[in-house]
C-alpha cells in the first residue's frame, strides 16, 4: 500500500501522521499554484472577540505578537524554531523544510480526499516496508506492522500540546497566507484543520485483521515493489479518504492512541467551551 518548541502542533500531528502511516506510491503531482506574495511582512491581525463573518473557529492573537517574515521569506525563521525544540538531528530525520509551511496546508487539505500525494508532504516518510500475513480469509496487514510506528506515535503523544497551540496560534498569520494562495481568498485555514480533524476521528475501527490484496496487474511489466500497491479488499474501506486510509493501516492501537491527541488538539483548537 501507498504509501513538532513540533511547530504547528495540531497542523503537524495530522500531517505527520500522514507521513508516516501513507503506505501506498502515488504519482508525482504538480504543486498548486501560487500567488505571488509581497516582500512587506506580515502583520498579526487586529486583536477582536468578534468573528468574522463565516469563520467557525477564529485563531485568538497572542499577547505581543509581532510581524512574520513574508512566506516566502520564512523557511530559515520557522526552522529556528523547530530546531529550537526537536534539535536538528531530528529535524533532519523527520522533516522537509522546504516550502514547510505550504507543504503542511497542501497535506491538510488533501487528507479528507483520495490522494495525499508523497511529493507534497513536510515530513519524510517512515522506513521499512509493508507487511502482510496470511489469513483464512487471504492476504492481511501484518501483525507487526504497527510496531514501525510506535516510536513517531510516542512521540506525537508527547508533545505538549497546549505549548503547541500556542505556537500554531503565533506563527498562524502564515498559514492563512498559504492557504489562500492555494485557492481560498475567503476561508479559514484553521476551519479546514478543525474540518480535517473531526473527519478523521470518525475513521471506523473495525475488529481483527483487514484483509489486503494486490490489484491485477494486466501488463507484461511486474512491479519490482508490489508491497506499494495493496489495497483494501473491502470495497467500503478501500472507498475512504487518503487520511482515514491512513489511520486504519497504522494499526487498530495506533489508530486509537492518535485519534485521541487528536481530539486533545481539536478542543484546543476550538476552545474548549464548545467541547462542553
């Protein structure tokens, strides 16, 4: 199968889960267009307590915030900072600083649709190789093929992730800009997280082992890496999203352990007044 000061907290939880837990190829896509951005920084909005107009979660402005860098201009600023926390072995490791902060609200966006192509995530992808066993009913994910993830899962579930949000919220102005660029001049990069979130915590966590099998493959050229190409035998899994998808490959405990910090992020996110 196809294939964190952790900056962005909330953003990068659900995007490196996507990273690491993608076990299916897909073909290399174009990256969206995007705008041509100013060279005049870009100032925190104006401190309110009223929305507005269509935003479902506005992001509250941190006490003495400061102007950002332009997007385009913010690689080596946002590095600092990630390398602050994680140190740079680790940023090294698990990271694609390039185009970060786009590659984050690409990903986000596209988890809730069929394909999260490759090319696009900010984290690398976890190494090792897919696994399956032989069941009576067939090929199925490996026993121990949740075992490869439980070292970035013990690490998702130790950020902090009030301190988290907290950064997220600061470095927010950024994202905005990003995701505007990607096509919505009028939405709310953090409605669309919030959205994201709420779709993958309603990920199905059916009991025992799922069943996987390799598509025929009608052409005289066999795939030298076949383990990239299993899919659901279930036509009612293989039909979700890349996101949820992504969730159930990761193993049933996985599954569970990072929906809940996923749903600690979605409360802050949201505030936790309309958790109550």
């Amino acid at each position: 199968m196809k294939r964190p000061w952790l900056v962005l907290a909330s953003v990068l939880v659900l995007i490196a889960i996507g990273a690491y837990f993608w076990l299916r190829q897909a073909p290399p896509q174009a990256l969206p267009p995007v705008a041509v951005v100013s060279p005049a920084p870009i100032a925190p909005p104006p401190a309110t307590t009223t929305p507005e107009p269509g935003v479902n979660f506005p992001v509250p402005v941190p006490p003495g915030m400061t102007k950002l860098p332009p997007i385009g201009q913010a690689g080596d600023f946002v590095k600092e900072r990630i390398t602050g926390l994680l140190g740079a072995k680790a940023v090294l490791m698990h990271l694609q600083m390039d185009n970060f902060v786009r590659r984050v609200v690409t990903t986000v966006d596209n988890l809730p649709r069929p394909l999260a192509p490759p090319s696009k995530w900010p984290v690398n992808p976890t190494p090792g190789r897919f696994s399956v066993d032989q069941g009576k009913q067939g090929s199925v994910i490996g026993a121990n093929n949740g075992a490869r993830y439980a070292p970035f899962v013990a690490l998702v579930e130790a950020v902090d992730a009030a301190r988290a949000v907290a950064l997220y919220q600061e470095l927010y102005p950024l994202f905005q800009n990003a995701y505007e660029n990607l096509g919505y001049p009028r939405k709310q990069f953090n409605d669309r997280l919030i959205a994201v979130i709420d779709h993958l915590l309603n990920t199905p966590e059916p009991a025992g082992a799922l069943t996987v099998e390799v598509p025929e493959i009608r052409s005289p050229m066999k795939p030298v890496r076949p383990w990239v190409l299993y899919q659901f035998s279930d036509p009612a899994l293989e039909s979700l999203s890349s996101g949820q998808k992504i969730l159930l490959r990761s193993g049933l405990d996985n599954e569970k352990r990072l929906k809940a910090k996923l749903a600690e992020y979605r409360r802050l996110l949201a505030g936790e007044k309309t958790r109550r």
